[in-house]
C-alpha cells in the first residue's frame, strides 16, 4: 500500500526515465530529472521545516514549481502555493495562518499516509483566506481511481490550464 505521492513520482522516474514530466513555454523536465530536483530540494528544505508544516511557495506556475512542491513533500512537509498576483494584504494573512517555522529535521523514515500533502486558501465568503490541508491519502486514492476511471496510461499526455493552487490542477500534478 502506498503511503506518500512520492512513491508515483519514483516509480515513474524509474520505469519512465526519459519521458517528459512536465514543460512549460521556457522548459521542460524528465521524471528522471524532476525527481532529482525534488529530492535536492526537498534536503535544503528539510533544514529549515519540521515535518508536517507548511512550506509557502512564492513562484509563478512552472516547471521549477512543481519541483519546489515536490521537494516541500520530500522534506516531509505540505507546499502552499502563494499566488504571487494576490494583493500583499491577503498574502501577508495567509503567511500569518500559517506561522512557518524553520529547524532541523528527519523525514522519510516518519512520512504517513494522512500526512499533509498540499493546502490551497479558499477566498471564503467574509474576504478572509480560509485554508485547507488535503492529505497523501486522499491523493492516493483519488489519483488511483481516476486514472483507472478514464483509462490514463503511460502514453497519454495531459494538458493543465487551471493554477496550482486550485485543487482541480491534483489531477495535473499527480
């Protein structure tokens, strides 16, 4: 049974080295070279998060994006994807419901399958963001009966237009 989102990235870095993970209009990546990325990114990560915690990302939607994200879940953590188009205002109350730390820390050994995963701000109907963390286990489960719902096989490839930080871009990213 799987317990973390990784163990898809892994799988198919090695049954898949080569074949494109994810491009954008400037670059492109391999699963091969997306999941070193990630694991790099996710051990500088890993000395300034605790597991668990939320690790905000202030970067345009990107091939590098879906690297940070997967090195925040390396580090044992949950990205959030900081629109970088919001007004500071909002922005700076997010980063105030989040209250991110940074220490020193192990990762893997401890990983859950109800760990956090992600967390998206909602923009509520008072105006005030309202976060809400989705675990590796509702990933898993979604991700495994989508594909085999609609038939998605290593041959197909898959077009995202909706940002990151929407929870339909889950089916993109996974």
């Amino acid at each position: 049974m799987k317990t973390s989102i990784l163990e898809y990235l892994e799988e198919s870095a090695r049954k898949y080295p080569d074949k494109t993970a994810f491009a954008d209009e400037h670059t492109s990546c391999t699963f091969k070279e997306l999941e070193q990325t990630a694991r790099r990114t996710g051990t500088a990560l890993a000395k300034h998060f605790t597991p668990r915690n939320p690790v905000p990302v202030f970067m345009e939607k990107s091939v590098e994006t879906i690297g940070v994200f997967m090195g925040a879940v390396y580090a044992g953590c949950f990205y959030v994807l900081m629109d970088t188009k919001q007004p500071a205002s909002r922005l700076q109350q997010i980063l105030g419901i989040l209250d991110s730390e940074a220490v020193l820390n192990k990762i893997r050994e401890q990983a859950l399958d109800v760990d956090p995963l992600y967390g998206i701000f909602t923009s509520g109907s008072t105006g005030v963001p309202k976060g809400v963390v989705v675990g590796h286990r509702s990933v898993l489960d979604f991700i495994d009966c989508f594909t085999e719902l609609f038939d998605i096989t290593d041959k197909d490839v898959m077009g995202n237009q909706a940002p990151w930080d929407f929870d339909v871009s889950v089916k993109d990213i996974y």
